[in-house]
C-alpha cells in the first residue's frame, strides 16, 4: 500500500500542477506515479462533475437535478477514462510509443486535477451570478479544461517521448479509435439483442406449442 500512497507519490502529484514535463518524466521512467491515485482522482472528478450538475445555478445549468444520478455519472466516466487509456495504448503502440498502459492512466488521472479544482468555485459563482454574467462560470471551467488539456497533452508526449506535433496526431487517433470502439460495442451489442430475440422467440413457441 505504501508503494501507492507514499510521499514520494504525493510530491508529484501535486508537481504535476507546476512542473508536469519533469513530473510526467518521473512518474514514467522512475516510478513516481500511482495507477490507484490516478482512479481516486477520477472518481473525485466524477463527484464534482455531478455535484456541477445538480448544484450550478439555473442560469448555467440547464439539467434537471432530478434527473441527474452519480453513479451512472462514474460509470460513463470511467468508461471514457479506460476507453481513452485503451485508444491511446492501442495507437501508441504502433507509433513506437515508449509509456505503457498504466503511464497512460496515470498522467490521464493527474491531469483531471486542474478541473476537480476549478468545478467548485465555479458551483459557487454560479450560484450569485445574475442575467448575462454566465461568462465568468465559464471562464473559470475553461481555465480548468484547457489546464487539464495542456496536461494530458504534456503527459501525453513525456511518458511516449513524441514531439508535439506526433503528439497531437496520436490524440486525434486515439480519439478516432475510441469513436471505432464505440460503434463495434454498439453494433456487437445490437447483433446480441437480435440473437437474443431470435432464441426467445423460438423458446416462447416451442413452449406454446408443448
């Protein structure tokens, strides 16, 4: 457990936010990172994400609150949080990429944390914002999209040792290969339910008929 949670791995988790080159760097070829706290970190990005949703002020959000459930909320997040870990391995891999499937989730997990820490001021200025001053709110999360952007980025490029621009070329293919994969799950799943059907179809006439 030490081997997650020591100060070692808190030190660069809170470095990410200031030095993430040097931090990204450790955490890839010196062990400094932790898979468990990139999750934690995620999960807590989750939280905000739903407390966003159901505590913004109405002239934000325009989401019903009681149509909002955390724990769907975790689950569509940690999908996209593995299925972007799984793109980006699957590409990288044939790019000669140099970070491995847990570097991935790791620097992806680290770079959740400028937004964890923009979604709750950004709850509160919602709340005592009046008519046409929605652009402070959104100000204050695009400082944390963009912050976290310029991280995964960062991370991105440090743990597979890219330059810049294959770096942003890796991204957008492993954005393509997330949509690729969503449509295969879909497509999988839509094939299961007619098979599905088929079966249950026969079953429910071969039991009329006995």
């Amino acid at each position: 457990m030490t081997k997650y949670f020591n100060k070692d791995v808190f030190y660069y988790f809170r470095r990410v936010l200031t030095n993430p080159i040097d931090s990204f760097y450790e955490i890839r070829h010196r062990e400094k990172g932790s898979v468990p706290l990139a999750f934690i970190t995620i999960f807590i990005f989750s939280i905000c994400f739903t407390l966003n949703r159901i505590f913004a002020g109405f002239i934000v959000n325009l989401t019903d609150p009681r149509s909002v459930n955390g724990v769907s909320d975790l689950t569509r997040v940690l999908l996209l949080f593995f299925l972007f870990g799984v793109g980006n391995w699957s590409i990288t891999c044939l790019m000669q990429g140099e970070g491995r499937f847990k570097d991935i989730l790791t620097v992806t997990g680290y770079a959740m944390i400028p937004l964890i820490l923009t979604y709750i001021p950004a709850i509160i200025v919602s709340n005592v914002l009046g008519e046409n001053e929605e652009v402070f709110y959104s100000i204050i999360l695009g400082i944390g999209f963009a912050w976290s952007g310029v991280l995964i980025v960062l991370g991105i490029m440090t743990v597979h040792n890219y330059t810049i621009m294959k770096t942003i070329v890796t991204l957008v293919l492993t954005f393509v290969a997330m949509i690729v994969v969503i449509f295969i799950a879909l497509l999988l799943s839509d094939v299961l339910n007619q098979v599905y059907g088929l079966f249950y179809g026969i079953y429910s006439e071969l039991t009329l008929r006995a």
